[in-house]
C-alpha cells in the first residue's frame, strides 16, 4: 500500500431489539475485523432497534451513558482504532429521541456527533408503513470529521436521497460520504446501489455505506449489502445479505484525480424559476449548517 491507501472495515450487524444483544454481536464483529484497519463503520441503529405498529422503537441512552457508545469506546483505545457508531438513540428533550451518529477516535474519545436530518416517513403499500417522525425529533445540522483517513461527511440512511446535502458536504471538503443506514429490503433491492453509486459519481468522494442486515423485531427488516464505492462510482466491496466484517482499501490519491477529471464541484450555476412554477421557490438560497470536528 502507499501512502496514501487505508483500510477500513464495515460491520454489517443485524438489527437487534436490545442494548445487550446488539453490543454482543458488534464486538464479535470488531474483533474479526483486520488489525490494520484504521477505521470501523457501524450501521443505523448500531444499539438496537425494534418496529412496532408504524413506529420505530429503540432502546435510548445519554451520549456518555450509552452502553454501546462506552463498549465502542473501550475496543477503540484497547484497539488504537477509530470507529463510526452510524447511529444510535439518544433522547430528547421534546420526549422523543434524536437518531445520532458519533465518531469516535483511537483514544476512546467522542469527537462528532450528527444527528439525522430526513426523517423516514414513507408508505411502501397499505400494509408497510414507516413513520420514523412519530418518535424521532430531527436534526439540522451537517457534520464533518477530521480523520485519519481524511475529511469524512456523516449522514444517515434516508439523507441517501437528498443530493444537495452530500453536495454541501463536498464543496466543504469532504473526500468520503459515511451512509450508515438499515435501508429496508424493498426500497433496498430498488435503489441502495443506484443510489450510493449516485453519490460518490456526484461528488468525486468515496462512499462508505455499512447496512444492517436481517429481520426486526415487530416487522420489516433490513437489506443489507454495505458498500465501498471509489469515486469513480465502482463498487469496491459490497457485504452481501448476511452479517459479517466488509474490507476495503481506500486510496485517497483518487478523489483529487476523480475530482480533476470531472469539477463539477466548481461548475455550480445559480438559475431562474419557471415562469409557471413561480411560486413553487424552486431556488432556495437557504443552505444547512455544517460542524467541525471536536
């Protein structure tokens, strides 16, 4: 490897309905993954979750009250690695919880925290219903992390399908889209790859998308498949439908050249509303905040 290649690993878990079983299952992961890898990503709901009736239920804990979040701490300083915990619940003060994501580094210390922006509200038939509002409060700000691999942005699942969000997080310097997620098996057998791949084309970034894989307690399940995709748009690793540790090598000398061939990042235009949609405020100036690394 040059000096400019590092190894990553996705654990792909399977939703588990409980603080217990799902720290289990992940460090198992943690530890079968290779010891050179710098940095774990963890999925949506990394802590457990369980579905019931429309609503997603998960078990919710204070950021350093977390059991998830402190055994993740732990392997990471015992490691020297850092870890992704995609996202776990935290509650709110509005007596819902927020669906949080945190970076943690190689001493064991929480250094970002994003909290998810789009809301998975959606109705895939008359039987398959999601509201994830119901018991989720969303978040409005976008994080970047300052790591070893380079600027990462961090998203969460359904912000997949909001373009302009990765965009901001790219002309901010962003060289990898962390998607964390546990897209469901329909919309994941129809969109995940296209998708994913769409977002590291878009922007000249990586994208590295750890999904859980499995049925949920209550109902549904989720699809599975974490990929590593260059910027280039080719899939460099994809987990397949069953639980288990995803390498990849990153060599980041491929986003400045990916970047180089194609600037869309700098081409960005300002354009007119239609003239029969003038109401419709087609073009908003209105842009996300973004956060730096602790």
């Amino acid at each position: 490897m040059n000096v400019m290649d590092f190894k990553i690993a996705c654990l792909q878990t399977s939703p588990k309905p409980d603080f217990e079983s799902a720290i289990v299952e992940a460090l198992q992961l943690a530890r079968l993954a290779d010891a050179e890898a710098k940095m774990l990503f963890l999925p949506e709901y990394c802590s457990g979750i369980k579905v019931e009736g429309r609503k997603f239920l998960a078990p919710a804990a204070a950021p350093d009250e977390n059991p998830m979040l402190q055994a993740l701490q732990a392997h990471a300083l015992e490691n020297k690695v850092w870890i992704m915990a995609g996202s776990v619940a935290v509650p709110a003060d509005s007596g819902r919880i927020r669906n949080a994501g945190f970076v943690i580094n190689s001493k064991g210390e929480l250094v970002t925290r994003y909290d998810k922006i789009h809301l998975f509200d959606i109705q895939l038939s008359g039987d398959e219903v999601y509201r994830e509002s119901d018991s989720v409060e969303a978040g409005d700000q976008l994080t970047l992390v300052d790591s070893p691999l380079g600027l990462i942005g961090h998203t969460i699942c359904y912000d997949l399908r909001f373009p302009q969000l990765y965009r901001d997080l790219s002309q901010a310097g962003a060289d990898i889209l962390a998607i964390p997620a546990a897209f469901t098996r329909a919309t994941g057998k129809a969109h995940w790859h296209a998708l994913c791949r769409a977002r590291a084309i878009e922007n000249g970034a990586y994208v590295i998308a750890p999904c859980a894989v499995g049925d949920i307690e209550g109902g549904g399940g989720s699809y599975g498949h974490s990929l590593v995709i260059d910027p280039w748009g080719e899939i460099i690793a994809d987990g397949g439908d069953a639980p288990g540790v995803v390498h990849a090598i990153l060599d980041m000398s491929k986003v400045a050249l990916a970047r180089s061939r194609i600037p869309s990042l700098q081409h960005d235009r300002k354009w007119r509303q239609p003239e029969a949609h003038a109401t419709a405020n087609i073009t908003s100036d209105k842009k996300t905040k973004i956060s730096g690394a602790a």
